[in-house]
C-alpha cells in the first residue's frame, strides 16, 4: 500500500532550479570559466557543499579552504536575492492541486529537499502548513544519492519505505530514492530520468490516484 508522497522542493513543488543554475553560472563565472546547461543536470539535488566540488572539478580549478568557503556565501547571496522576490506564482503547474489530491485520499505528504532554504522558499511560496513533515539540507549529513534526506522523511511520518512515493527531477534524487527502497516518479525529461519508475514531465492534468495506478507492480 502507498501512504505517503515525499515531495523534492527545487524542480518538483516550485522553479528554483533555473535560479541555483544563474547563481551557480554567475560563481563560475567570476572564476574565469563557463558553466552550461547541460553540466547543470550534474547539480541538480545535489547539496551546495557537493555542488561546488563538481563546478571547480569542471572548471579545473582548487580554492583554499577559506575561499571555498567564501565562495559558497557568495552563491548563496546571488541565489537569496533571486528567491527574495518570489511568490505563489512560482509554484510548478499542477505541484499545488496534486499535493492536495493526495492529502485529500488521506495520504500524509513530506518534504526532502537538500536545500537549507526550503522552510524559507515554502514560506514564500505559501505551501509552508501543508506538509506533515519537513526533512530539508539543515537535518541531513549526506548528499543525494544518499538515501538520508528520504529515509529520514518516512521516519518523521512514522511510515515504512516501501510506503512512500518519493517525486523527484534529479537524478541524484532518484538515486536516492531508489537507494532508500521507494517508489520514485521522475518529474522532467524521461531520457534524463530514465532510472525512475514513471516520469511525468510535470504534475498538469494528473492526480495521486493516476500516479499510483501507473506504477509498475514491481515497483
Ligand atoms: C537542491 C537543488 O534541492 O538543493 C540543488 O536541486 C541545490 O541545486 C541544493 O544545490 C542545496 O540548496 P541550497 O538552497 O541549500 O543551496
Ligand atoms: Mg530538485
């Protein structure tokens, strides 16, 4: 039986991908080196500390300590004055009505997001009071694919893993789902999340019940 959704927050619930992306283009930038679309998948669901790691490795380039950290302030900066003016106009076609389907057949709902500003983004966008629980970047230790963001979540909700449908756009986020032992539908492009069980590529004219019934039984 599947009692419970476990919600990503950046590309599945609201559009905050494209803003870590022009902030992370923007670090990169100042730099002295590119940073594209396509390397961006690399980064999606990926923590900020990790997300890093990857864009110096792209750009070929090592930071003291100091300035790693620095740099991550930097981004940080870029990406709050991005999110500080948005609202509920942000929030993904259909995310707001398929969240409430699934509460509404009596599921409980849960957030596991690697961001540290998902309570901040969820008070933005209006949607902060209508999780049973918020796992986000400031509970966990380990970056997706690690299952912990998504174990955690079914652990605050009190229900088992094989339980819970994990939504997710990122690879790195399917991974994690598929390592935590959860149904995980793939949110995007199925030729980028082709490990998923389904992929919708986004939540318009779908609801809870379609989701669950075209989950394959093996899932
Ligand atoms: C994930 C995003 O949800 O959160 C990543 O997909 C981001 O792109 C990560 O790096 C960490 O977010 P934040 O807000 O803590 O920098
Ligand atoms: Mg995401």
């Amino acid at each position: 039986m599947k009692t419970a959704c476990i919600f990503d927050l950046d590309g599945v619930i609201v559009d905050t991908a494209k803003y870590h992306y022009l902030a992370w283009k923007r670090l990169a930038n100042s730099l002295g080196f590119d940073f594209t679309e396509h390397d961006n998948e690399k980064l999606k669901g990926v923590s900020r500390i990790e997300s890093l790691k990857l864009i110096l490795q792209l750009g070929g380039q090592q930071l003291s300590e100091a300035d790693f950290e620095a740099a991550l302030t930097r981004k940080n900066n870029w990406y709050l004055e991005y999110i500080n003016t948005i609202g509920p106009e942000e929030i993904l076609p259909g995310a707001f009505a398929f969240l409430q389907s699934a509460k509404q057949l009596g599921m409980k709902v849960a957030l596991g997001s690697a961001s540290k500003n998902a309570v901040l983004i969820l008070q933005r966008i209006g949607l902060l009071e209508q999780f049973d629980a918020i796992v986000d970047g400031n509970k966990v230790s380990k970056a997706k694919p690690d299952p912990e963001v998504f174990t955690k979540a079914a652990q605050e909700l009190g229900v088992d893993a094989r339980q819970c449908i994990v939504f997710e756009d990122a690879v790195a986020g399917v991974q994690a789902a598929l390592n935590a032992d959860m149904h995980v539908v793939g949110i995007g492009e199925a030729k980028v999340l082709h490990q998923a069980h389904v992929v919708l590529p986004n939540f318009s004219g779908t609801n809870i019940e379609q989701v669950v019934q075209s989950l394959p039984e093996s899932a």
